[in-house]
C-alpha cells in the first residue's frame, strides 16, 4: 500500500535494518513494522547482497513513516540529522532517554541530545523548553539557556527553576 505523506526518511544502515526496526518499535507506542523487501538476484554487482537478504525495512514510529535500509557500511550517521521527540514530561524524557540511549555513545549527550546504539542522534525535548524559550523576557531565556548548556539529560524542573 501507498503511503498517503509525502515525506518518509530513509535511514542507511550497514545490514541492520531489521534488528534497527524491531528496537524502534519496541520502543515507541502506536508503532509496527509495515513491510520487509528483499534483494533479488539483478543488481548483486551493484549492491553486492545476497539474493532473499533484506534490503528494506518499513516501519511506523507513533504513525510516522520511516524505511530503514541495508544499504552497506560506506554512509554513516552524523549529529547534522537527529529526530525530535517531544516529551510531556519527566516520565517522558526519562523513558526515552534510557531506552534510546542504552547503548550508544554517551560521549555525545549534551542538552538533550543524544547517539544511539546505530548512530541515530535524537533530541530529548520536553515541550516546557519550547515554551521557556520563547518567553519574551529575555533575561529568563538567558538563564533558561545557561541551565540547558549544563544538561545532559534535560531536567524539567531545572529548566523552570532557571527560568524563575
């Protein structure tokens, strides 16, 4: 089936496509995997895979759309391109901090982003910072913004106490 958005990111994984769909979904709700294609036998001198190895992965992560493919080691994942996931609050960020940070490379958390297991960078965000940062008391942002530069993990109360 089609899908109706415009829009679905593609994310280039060495041979891991499966396993990367399987840990996504099972960690967001309203998620599944969608589809699975596999190499054929045309095109091995390109792709160089073996025929009936999967090539794609479709997946939803809360209904929105992604493809994961094997696409071989030559790309890899930098901090130019991460995925926002916007938290309601502590309960929020902490979850998904934990489970998408198990694993990946602690040395790149900072203000709420952090690397995956895959490489994948992800922001933290709980919707407060949004909010705190459009303040229009400058002099509240600033402090809101000096307290997110010593965060790893975003602590919500921090950031409204830095605020006040």
């Amino acid at each position: 089936m089609l899908n109706p958005l415009k829009i679905t990111p593609c994310l280039w994984f060495d041979h891991q496509a499966e396993e990367v769909a399987a840990f996504y979904t099972g960690i967001f709700p309203n998620s599944r995997i969608t589809s699975v294609s596999r190499f054929p036998d045309a095109g091995q001198e390109i792709h160089g895979k073996p025929a009936g190895s999967v090539m794609t992965v479709g997946f939803e992560l809360d209904g929105q759309p992604f493809v994961a493919l094997n696409g071989g080691p030559q790309f890899q994942f930098n901090e130019a391109v991460s995925l926002q996931i916007h938290c309601v609050d502590q309960a929020d960020v902490d979850y998904y901090w934990d489970k998408l940070g198990a694993g990946g490379d602690e040395r790149a958390q900072q203000c709420g982003w952090l690397k995956d297991r895959y490489g994948l960078s992800w922001q933290v965000v709980p919707t407060v910072l949004l909010a705190l940062m459009q303040h229009p008391d400058p002099a509240k942002t600033r402090r809101v913004m000096q307290a997110l530069l010593q965060m790893k993990k975003l602590d919500i109360e921090g950031l409204k106490q830095a605020a006040e």
